[in-house]
C-alpha cells in the first residue's frame, strides 16, 4: 500500500517516468506545466522533461547540480529495472540560454553532447 492510502498518483507510468515527475513537480513553482515523455531505443530509455520557462533554473539548478542528480538517480531507478535511463531538458520558447560567442571557445550543454555522439 502506498503512503496515499493505496492510491498511485501515476498509475499508468512506468517508475523511473513517475519518479521524475514527482521530483520536478516537487520543486517547480508551476507543477502543472510539467510534462515527460518516455520512448525507448537502441541506447535506453529516454526521458524528456518539458517545464514551464519560470522552473527552468530550479530544474537545471547552479552549474546544472540539480539537473546532474536527477540524472544519477534516474540512473539508480533504471539500475533496478535493468534499464540505462537518460534524461533530456526541452528548453522552453523564449528560454534564457547564453549566446554562444563568435570568437571564443564553443560552449555546449550535456543533451547537446549526447545528441553529437
């Protein structure tokens, strides 16, 4: 019986997709804006956030920390099913990324990375 009196807010998700979104609607300010999708292919299952453009830098939190651990224990939920879990971020329309410069060293963040191998 779960802590909800035997109610599963997330029926019908598999438990890696359930962990993420009670993680990040835990912490967002617009939990209702909060949306995943999980596919599987040849490199795992992907997990892809979607979150309102206000709990962009909670999600993705300093030096992209909390972004980091939800991916680690993403991984540990993944562990116990056999799956290797991945995680991707949609930045929101009109999100506030940092222009890369012209003339000084190319800066990327993980999913782009990822997307590159």
């Amino acid at each position: 019986m779960s802590a909800n009196g035997g109610h599963n807010q997330y029926p019908f998700m598999e438990p890696d997709q359930a962990f993420l979104e009670y993680a990040v609607k835990a912490l967002a300010d617009h939990p209702e804006a909060v949306e995943t999708t999980r596919t599987i292919d040849q490199m795992g299952v992907l997990l892809t956030l979607s979150v309102h453009p206000e709990d962009m830098g909670k999600i993705i939190g300093k030096s992209g920390k909390t972004a980091e651990a939800l991916r680690i224990l993403l991984r540990v939920v993944g562990m116990k099913g056999n799956a290797r879990v991945n995680l991707k971020i949609n930045e929101p329309l009109g999100g506030k990324r940092l222009p890369i410069q012209e003339h000084g060293p190319e800066i990327k963040i993980v999913d782009q990375v990822v997307e590159e191998l």
